[in-house]
C-alpha cells in the first residue's frame, strides 16, 4: 500500500507495526517517522518509534519519543495511555 500511495500515513503506520513485529526496527523506525510528520497521533505511535528507538541502542531518541506520546496523549484525553509511557519512560531512566 504504501508502494502504491506514498502519501498514505495510515498505510506507513501499519508497515512500521509490520516492521517491528519482523526486527527490521530501521524500517520501522523510518515508517514511524513519516508518518508522524503528517499525523496527529494520539501517542501509541510515539510509544512504537521509542520501542524501534531502543532496538537500535538509541535511548535517547527514545527518551524524546516517549515524551512527545505524554504529551499528545494528554492533548487527546488518553490518561492511561499517557501514564503507560511515563512508565516506560521512568524505566530508561532508572537502566
């Protein structure tokens, strides 16, 4: 799909989930990365890059990751969703 619509962030979204389910974590990453240029997301895909992030030793991105997901988790009224990447986010900090 995204062969055939490259402007098609929803399709980039599931190939970076595709991507991650298969190890290939600069793919996913890359896929993460164009698709939340464009898309309003509401903070799982911020939570997914920071996990492509971590795969690729690179705590720091996933750091940044994590906390652009609390905040557009909070922006959508996603409590849960916020709390689950401070947690995450607490545990890079506390490796």
């Amino acid at each position: 799909m995204v062969a055939k619509d490259p402007a098609n962030v929803l399709a980039k979204y599931g190939l970076a989930n595709e991507a991650l389910k298969a190890g290939l974590y600069e793919e996913a990453r890359d896929q993460l990365i164009a698709y939340l240029a464009v898309y309003d997301d509401e903070g799982n895909g911020y939570g997914r890059l920071a996990e492509a992030f971590m795969q690729l030793h690179q705590p720091d991105d996933a750091r940044d990751a994590l906390r652009r997901g609390i905040a557009a988790a909070g922006r959508f009224g996603h409590p849960g969703m916020a709390a689950e990447l401070e947690e995450r986010l607490e545990a890079i900090d506390a490796e």
